[in-house]
C-alpha cells in the first residue's frame, strides 16, 4: 500500500489538490467497520506529516476500536454546497481509502500528535489504496472524477 508521499510522487498536481481540500476544514468524516461489518462514520481530524497522512481517536473510541479489528477505512473531506449562480467554482470534494496501521511507540505518538491533549489516545498511519477527486467540469455539464488507485496510477472520467 501507498503512503501519502507515494502518492504525491506518482501524481503531484492531483495530489496537491486533494490535500488542498482536506486541509480547507478542519473535521472529516472517516469511515470504519463495526464488528457485524456494518459501516460507521465519524467526525475525525487528520493531518499530513512526514510524507504520511495521519488520523487518531479518543482512547477505545468505537472508531479506534473498529480500525484495531479491522484496519480498513475510507476517509471524506468536508464538503461545501456548490454556489448555485457559479457551480464550477465548487471546489470539489475528496475521499481516500485503505487500512491503517496503529502506532503504539510513545515517542513516535508523541512527536506526530504534539497537539493531544494529555492522556492515552490512538494513533493511524494510513495506507492508501485510492484517492479520488471530484469536481464539476467546465462548462458546468459533467463531472470531472480523477481517480487514483495504488499501481494503476491516475485515470480521469467525465460524467454527464
């Protein structure tokens, strides 16, 4: 699996624009899987560092109890609604997917969560299978998707 770095390699004006958006806002919504694999989304901050992108919880939140029974996760950024007189202007949306790795060593929790509040918590480095970018084409008749899965690098798809 990918790191965000990776990424940022093999597809840098994508990339760039993908972390614009989840960068504009400070809550996402993550994605997990519940023990009867029913999905669960929550509110999650995540910050790039290091080449890598980052996400925690609470200390045994649901979400960080989900991702140690089941690394796999989609992560949304926060959406706007499209200016009705300009939808071309909307900035998009973004969504990643993969599976985590919970961090566990004190120093690396530490020196990657510097802003946490005091106490135990969870850390996850995501490993990223597929980023896609989607956004409203020009004109404003189709969507414009840009899709970017591990080893198959960068597709592009209208959608009218």
């Amino acid at each position: 699996m990918a790191s965000w770095a990776e990424v940022e390699a093999d597809a840098p004006e994508f990339a760039a624009a993908v972390r614009r958006l989840l960068d504009a806002h400070r809550h996402k919504t993550l994605a997990t899987l519940r023990r009867d694999g029913s999905p669960r989304i929550s509110g999650t901050e995540a910050q790039f560092r290091d080449g890598e992108l980052w996400f925690g919880g609470m200390w045994l939140s649901r979400k960080a109890l989900d991702l140690r029974r089941d690394p796999r996760f989609a992560l949304h950024s926060a959406s706007v609604d499209p200016d009705d007189d300009d939808p071309a202007a909307w900035p998009g949306d973004a969504k990643l997917s993969g599976r985590v790795e919970e961090i566990t060593d004190p120093a690396r929790v530490s020196e990657v969560n510097k802003d946490a509040p005091p106490g135990p918590s969870h850390l996850f480095r995501a490993d990223i299978t597929e980023v896609v970018l989607t956004k409203v084409g020009s004109p404003a008749d189709h969507l414009l998707i840009q899709w970017w899965r591990e080893g198959k690098g960068l597709r592009v798809f209208k959608r009218t």
